[in-house]
C-alpha cells in the first residue's frame, strides 16, 4: 500500500491518495477536501458484491450523491483474438465510484 499528499495547480486542487494492492486486486482512493470530492476505483480478478461495497463507502464517506460505474472489462474476449494485455484483464471486475460529500 501507499499513501501520498499532491498539491495541483490551485488551493482547491490538493488532496490525499491511496492505492492498496492485494494480489490479484486493487483499491485506490483519490480525495479532494476542498472540493468535497472522494474518486474511488475496486478492481478485482474475482466477483465481489458491487452493490454492498458502494452502499459500505457511501456511508464511509457520509456521500450526498454517489456516482457508480460498473466494469466487467474482459466480456467478450477470446484468446486467439486479442493480445495479452486485453487478457490479462480478462474475467474481472471493477466498481469505480465518484462520492459526493458534504
């Protein structure tokens, strides 16, 4: 895991970062205070119960408004017909999540 501070080009631009890497899967959560913004991606190589995950960080970050994006990257391919790094994501699963909070 690692956790680090940026400042962007403006005061309301900073803000706090972490990336958890657990094998197969990952977590990154992107914050901007000033803003009031929380950007959050879950990446999986196995299933995991999307609606419970975005319903446990919405209250985490007492969100106002969450927008979700669902990912199943990987439907669809076969391996005679694209290259290994379009495979290499085949079969997961990921929940990208932009929470409002206030």
């Amino acid at each position: 895991s690692n956790i680090f501070k940026y400042n962007g080009g403006s005061h309301e631009e900073w803000g706090v970062s972490g990336v958890i890497l657990m094998g197969e899967s990952q977590v990154s959560v992107h914050t901007f205070p000033e803003k009031e913004h929380v950007f959050i991606d879950v990446f999986s190589s196995h299933g995991f119960d999307t609606d419970s995950t975005c319903e446990i960080l919405f209250d985490l970050f007492q969100a106002t408004r969450q927008e979700v994006n669902l990912l199943d990257p990987g439907v669809g391919l076969s391996a005679p017909n694209h290259h290994a790094s379009e495979l290499a994501s085949y079969g997961t699963r990921a929940a990208k999540s932009h929470l409002v909070y206030q």
